[in-house]
C-alpha cells in the first residue's frame, strides 16, 4: 500500500483542525499501522475522536483514496503529510496540525527560510493597501517569505509584493486546493507558483464538504509558518483578529501598524497597540528585529523620502507642513482636508519617513536627508 493512501484515509476522517492530530500522531506515528490494527481488531478508534471520526475510520479504508490520489499526480498537486521532508516543520508545533496538505508551486519554499505573516482587512483603505505592500516589499528583499491567506485586500498586497521582489511567498487557501477564491486572484496565484512560491490547502481538489470555518482553521496555519505576524490594517471584529489570537497561542509576536483614529478599517489595529497585544510597526526594520535580524538598508535609503510616491491627501498635507508643529486643525484649514483625512495623511507620511508627530496631535515636516 502506498502510505499516502493511509494519510489521506486518516486526515479525511478527522478532519481539518482536529484539536488531537498531535496526540493522535503521538499514539499512532503511523496511519498505515493504525490501519491494519482497527480492521484486525487489535485496536479501537482513539478514544478523544469524536464519533463521526470513529465510524469514519471504521467504514472506509486507505484504498478508498486511490481515485484522489492520481487525480493529484495527473493534475500536478503535490500531497505532503507529517513523514515528508517537505511538510513546514513550524506547523509540527501546532496541537491541530494538518495530517494532509495539497500544495501547488514549489513546496521546497515550506521549510528552511524566515517566514512573516502579513494579514489584515479584505477592505482596505489606500493608506493600508500602501502600507501593505511597502512594508512587504522591503521585507522580501531582505529575503522574508510572506505568508498569507490570497484573499481580497491586504493579503494580495502581501503576495504582490513578494512577487514584485522576486522572493516565495506562502498562500493557505480556505477552499479545495484547486479553488482561487477570490476568482480575481488566479493570475496572482500563477504568478506566486511560477515565482518559487507555494499555495496550501487542506482540502483536495474538488472538495465538497463542510464550508463553514475552513477559512478560520487556515488562519492558524498563516499564524504557525509566521515567525512574526503583522497586521496592516484590520477592523474590530474581523477574521485578521482570528489570525491574532492563533498567534498569540503559539507564541508568535504581533506587530500592528497605526493608523488614523477617525478610520474604521484602523480600529483592530489600534486597538492591538493600545492593548499591548501588538508591537508598533512602521518599517520593515521593525519586523527583522523582531525576528533577530539586522537589516542591510543602508541609512541613505532608510531616510529617503519621496512625496510623489505618496496619496494626494498625503501630498497636499506635506506642502503645508514645515519646521514648525501644526495641529490637525490648522492642516485642515490649509489643505482644505476633513480632520480625519488629515490624520490618516498624518499617519502615512510618518510611515514614509515624511513627517513627525510632536505632543499635542502636532507635526512637522522631514525633508530628505544624505548622509556623509
């Protein structure tokens, strides 16, 4: 029997996200042993399974998946489980680790690597598209593997930006592996499989089983490849705060990046800072520190600041700003901008490395500076 047969048999009876694959794979190292064990009688189903689980394992067995296994090899889906050099061994920590994973791509870009999650909301404003990207960008060219989810907003600025760096980048899909969700998204996919990057899912192709929450289990598998989890933008209630707590459980580091008080999409984030749940982030650097890693940006280009490269709020808020602190009110007045609009400008160029905020909801410009 081809073991793999045995995987697919015992990841398909318990399930994505059984809360005891680690303990099930403690007791039982090897499927194709527990296999032959429940039909000679020697054993019963483990006794933590719920009972869907147990007559699963009962009533089909490991031969029963020879249909899916060539469909995988005919259509170039690879199956990786927990006895194959390729599986993550960041996803070994997780006590509901995935007993299959189909992946396109490259799945040598699963191990061996420094790995960031970036996530945040489907619904982003310009400044967190930006925000997303940028940070990304910088970080895939110091080498990073962005990892994320391939859903609308925040998360395709990730893969986007790693593309564009030439770096892998990591998509879990909540659907079957051969689903792109949202369909808009097939031509970046493409773009991440022939890039050097890989595309996860648990779920075979053609897949037609229970939909509800298979987009929440993929978080924990973003958040268990993370060494770091960044947060670009994100709302109160959202599946990115999901993606938070999976990581809060495993240990991983949040970073989040401010953003205006007055902006909906802002809220989660702040929220995070202001709890103490999430660190500041605001470059690329703040992420490779967090991770150990010295960045090779050299101090020139760290300081650098382009005003054309930011919105036209941005711009507009920048010509009226100089050496001297002007409030948000005296910005408005200037610019002709609401408060809140001027905030959120506020708040990209000092991303940007164009302005500084001072006491009092003051700022002041940062020209461009060389150094010697």
């Amino acid at each position: 029997m081809d073991k793999t047969l045995a995987w697919l048999w015992l990841a398909d009876a318990v399930g994505s996200a059984c809360q005891n694959a680690r303990d099930l794979l403690a007791l039982y190292p090897d499927p194709e042993a527990l296999y032959e064990a429940l039909r000679a009688g020697r054993e019963a189903p483990p006794y933590f399974l719920s009972d869907h689980a147990a007559a699963q394992l009962c009533d089909t067995t490991p031969f029963d998946y020879e249909e899916r296994l060539d469909h995988c090899l005919l259509t170039g889906v690879e199956i990786i489980t927990p006895d194959d050099a390729a599986y993550p061994d960041r996803l070994r920590d997780l006590p509901d680790m995935p007993l299959v994973l189909y992946v396109t791509g490259e799945s040598a870009c699963l191990n061996g690597h420094r790995y960031v999650g970036m996530v945040g909301t489907r619904r982003p404003s310009a400044y967190g598209r930006q925000a997303a990207f940028d940070l990304s960008l910088e970080m895939a060219k110091q080498g990073a593997v962005i990892v994320s989810g391939l859903a609308d907003g925040l998360d395709s600025e990730g893969h986007r930006a790693a593309v564009e760096a030439g770096t892998p980048t990591v998509a879990f899909l909540g659907t079957a592996i051969d689903t792109t969700y949202p369909a808009a998204n097939v031509k970046l996919r493409q773009r991440i499989e022939k890039g050097g990057g890989a595309v996860c899912s648990e779920y075979p192709p053609g897949y037609q089983g229970k939909q509800k929450g298979t987009f929440l289990a993929r978080n924990r598998l973003i958040a268990g490849l993370s060494e770091v989890l960044c947060v670009a933008e994100a709302r109160i209630r959202s599946g990115t705060l999901n993606t938070v707590s999976h990581a809060e459980s495993l240990g991983r580091p949040v970073l989040a990046v401010p953003g205006s008080i007055y902006s909906a999409q802002s809220q989660g984030t702040n929220e995070l800072l202001r709890s103490g749940r999430a660190g500041v982030l605001c470059q690329a650097a703040d992420v490779l520190a967090c991770m150990g890693v010295e960045s090779e940006s050299t101090a020139p280009e760290q300081l650098a600041f382009a005003v054309e490269q930011t919105s036209p709020d941005a711009q507009a808020v920048y010509a009226a700003l100089g050496p001297t602190p002007k409030g948000v009110d005296e910005l408005a007045a200037a610019t002709g901008l609401s408060a809140s609009r001027v905030l959120a400008a506020c708040t990209e160029l000092e991303l940007y490395g164009g302005a500084q905020s001072q006491p009092g909801r003051r700022y002041v410009a940062l020209k461009n500076i060389e150094l010697s």
